[in-house]
C-alpha cells in the first residue's frame, strides 16, 4: 500500500520524506488556507516546493466548479511538474474534467467520494485516483470501511485500474484496515503515520537493551 501524506506543511512533508517510507501528497483548498498560501502565484510556487522534497503524485485542487475553469486551472497545474496529480471534486462538470484530463495522459484525483456509485463513475471517466474520504463518513455515523470494501469489490470485478486512495483517514486503525482491505494507497495526517510505529514494549524493550549495555560497559 502507498502511504501519502495529507497536508500542505512542508516541514510534516520534508519529515515523513526523510523516513523513507513517503510515496506522494495530498492537498486540499482548506489544508492550502491552513498554511496561509493564497494567491495563484504563490499557491503555483506551493506546489512547486511540495513536488521538490516528494518523488511521488502530488495531487493539487482546482477551484473551479465548471468544465472550462477546470481545464484551464488543471493545464496549469500539470504544466509545473509531472509530479502534479489534478485534484477534481466529484460533480458532473468535473466527471467531464477527468475524462478529459485522462484523455491527454494527465494524472486525476477524483475528490469528496462518498458512495460506491460515485467510484464507479470515476473510474469510468479514467480518475488515477478516486479518494473516497472515510473519516467524514465515520463522523456521521457511517462505517467508512464498508465504502472502502465496496470499491475494491467493484474495481475487481471489471480490472479497472483506478486506484483507491482512501482518504479523510485520522488514525492508525484507519490506515492498518485499509491496507486488510486492499486499498491502493492511503492519505493521512503525519500523527497518524508515526503512531503506527510506536509501541510501548518497544520502547521499553530499547530502555531495558540501552541500560544492560552501559551497565555491562561501565
Ligand atoms: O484528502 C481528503 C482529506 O483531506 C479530508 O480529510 O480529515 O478533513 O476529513 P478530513
């Protein structure tokens, strides 16, 4: 499974990066406002420095809710790096988008995925990615796992090639289901990522090897 992480922070992306177990990123408009990169200009400089510390899909969001809007913005994001995976919300105009992003060989995010039928629809517009968003399904009471299990079904069933990229993820559990279940890749937060690592037996395990040696060196 791809781990991706999901912010626009480029120290939390420069740190997973240097853990050597980074395969891309995901932005969203909220988490980009988060850091307070506004303006195309600088959000265009953003992405640039996100593509120069990762070696993997960069996926970056239009802003436009119409076909032509999500062309033009989508062209121009391509254009900065091959890195760049355009980002489209799952409305009709952006179904249009993707397939023609698809068309031109440029890689798709299809965003804000909350049902099996909706993943259908991706896949079959050509996304690279469909992100089915698991932690906002989980806030309404929705076991967000069960769209996850639903997709793969799907996708296998017919071999399509777009990749199940379950987002919204917000814990560890998250991440160690979807990776049971068979998704492609998983976006989540830094915390999520070095809580998989942690362990208290190994920590104290460490302690225990560390003060046997300094006694036994002494
Ligand atoms: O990639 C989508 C993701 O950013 C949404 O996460 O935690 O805002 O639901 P969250």
């Amino acid at each position: 499974m791809k781990f991706f992480i999901d912010t626009a922070n480029l120290a939390e992306i420069q740190e997973a990066q240097d853990m050597g177990i980074l395969d891309g990123v995901t932005t969203n408009p909220s988490l980009m406002a988060k850091e307070g990169i506004t303006g195309e200009a600088n959000v265009l400089k953003h992405y640039q420095a996100i593509c120069d510390i990762v070696d993997g899909d960069v996926s970056a969001e239009v802003i436009s809710t119409d076909f032509e809007g999500m062309v033009k913005e989508g062209l121009a994001l391509a254009a900065l790096d091959p890195k760049i995976v355009v980002k489209v919300p799952m409305i009709k105009e952006g179904v249009k988008a993707i397939r023609f992003f698809s068309d031109q060989g440029i890689k798709t995010n299809c965003t804000l995925v909350f049902s099996a039928g909706q993943a259908l629809i991706a896949a079959k517009a050509g996304a690279t990615y469909v992100s089915p968003f698991i932690g906002r399904l989980d806030d309404i009471s929705t076991d967000g796992m069960d769209l996850i299990e639903s997709i793969r079904v799907i996708y296998d069933n017919y071999g399509f090639e777009t990749e199940i990229l379950a987002a919204s993820v917000r814990h560890p559990m998250h991440i160690l289901q979807c990776a049971e279940i068979g998704a492609d890749v998983m976006t989540g937060p830094l915390s999520a990522i070095n809580a998989l690592l942690k362990h208290p037996l190994t920590d104290i395990g460490l302690e225990k090897f560390l003060a046997d040696h300094k006694k036994a060196n002494s």
